[in-house]
C-alpha cells in the first residue's frame, strides 16, 4: 500500500483558515517546515499538536534558509553547511515533537535541497550524515530512483522512495522544474490518471511522452499546491479504495 504524504505548516494563512487540519484528513504522513525555508516554533507545534490526536506519522522537512525564495533556489554550500542546516532544523521539530509525547518518523528534505541531493553526492551525503548523527533510525524521504536512494541505503538509512502526485516528471525521472510550463499538475483528471498509472504499472509518463517506471513507497501532495484540499481526496479515494 502506498502511503499519502503532505507538507504542511509552511504558512500560517494554511494554519488558521484550517487548511492544514483538513488535509491531514487524507493523508497517512506529514512533513513539518522546521523553520528554514518556512514555519515557526508556534505552527510547528499546533501541527504537531493536531497530527498526534489523528495518529499520523510525523517527519521533518528542512529546507534551505532563504524564507524570501521559499527554499526553491538552489544555493552553493559546503557539505559542512548543509549537515548543518539539516541536523539544525531537524532538532528543531524533534524538540517539538517530544514536548508531545511523540516521535520523529522520517527527514523529507524540501525544494531546492530535495532536488540538489538527488543528484547530488556531497549534499545527498551530508544529509544522511545528519540523519545518522540525530538518530540511525531516521527515514529519508527521497526521489524514487534519484543518486540519493543508494546512497542512503549504502549509508544504512531506512529509504521511502518518493513518487509525487501533483508534479509532472523530466524523461531522466527528475521533477520538471516549476518554471516551466506543465510542471504542477491543475486538473483532476491528470491527476488521478498519474495516481493509476503509479498506482497499478508503477510508471509516469513525462511531459516529454517516454514511460518512465518508479519505484513507490510514498506519494506527495502539496500543501500549497492549487486545490490541494480537493486534489488529496481524489489521491485518497484512489489509492485507498
């Protein structure tokens, strides 16, 4: 069974309008903006707080600190710094989440920094250094057939390969950068097309044409992707029935 993950508190307009709290009504897995790319001590806890009465496993979603490009511009550092930032901001939610009674499941790194370790050795390394250093137990989230799968697994990380719901994929398996067009999925109908084809072939077709096969563990929606709330109710009915 796949499971439904989702990234929430990564602004507190979702917060309040209660956005977040209904989509963790679809979902099996959430990703909490640690504060780097988004979030705050005060939405990380009301999503912890709220995500533990539902019984849903909690991960940590560190991103690049640039709040201003929303994670989503890739940025030169050192290994060092990306261990840094990583192991910083997953302290940081696994603080929250302790407070609770709870406990980290996974490490789903976001955007920018998501895309670059896929493909990258010295940023994939670092994060799982991170991971390992935090707690060996740790999952990572991480692109389903990306350079970052075995390099985890060869560093002895539990892996989710991750499939993606709402975004169309480049014929070399990769995301299709935001900036171009096609890149978000917008219509109901593409969706749940994409969910089956993962879901019984284990396959996307890319925006280029070729079949592209994936293997699956976990499968995004955006928090702040356009109908978010109505997209995950087609993913959950979909997969779950």
């Amino acid at each position: 069974m796949i499971e439904i993950n989702c990234d929430l508190g990564e602004n507190i307009e979702a917060l309040n309008s209660g956005l977040d709290f209904e989509l963790m009504e679809f979902v099996d897995v959430i990703n909490v903006a640690c504060g780097g790319h988004a979030g705050d001590a005060h939405i990380m806890t009301e999503i912890v707080k709220k995500a533990g009465m539902k019984g849903l496993k909690i991960g940590a979603h560190p991103g690049f600190e640039d709040k201003a490009n929303f994670g989503r511009k890739n940025m030169e550092l050192s290994k060092k710094a990306v261990f840094d930032l990583v192991k910083k901001q997953v302290l940081t939610l696994q603080e929250v989440v302790e407070n609770q009674g709870l406990v980290v499941n996974h490490v789903k790194p976001h955007g920018a920094l998501y895309n670059m370790a896929a493909n990258r050795v010295d940023y994939s390394e670092a994060i799982c250094e991170a991971l390992l250093s935090i707690n060996p137990k740790l999952k990572l989230f991480t692109l389903s057939g990306s350079l970052s799968v075995s390099i985890a697994q060869n560093m002895g990380l539990t892996v989710c390969q991750e499939g993606f719901a709402d975004r169309t994929y480049l014929s070399d398996g990769n995301l299709s950068p935001r900036h171009i067009k096609g890149a978000v999925i917008e219509s109901e109908e593409k969706l749940k097309k994409q969910i089956l084809l993962l879901k019984n072939e284990s396959s996307v077709i890319s925006l280029t044409g070729q079949k592209i096969k994936l293997n699956v563990d976990t499968l995004c929606i955006h928090g702040d992707t356009p109908n978010a709330l109505e997209f995950a109710k087609v993913i959950w009915q979909t997969l779950k029935n």
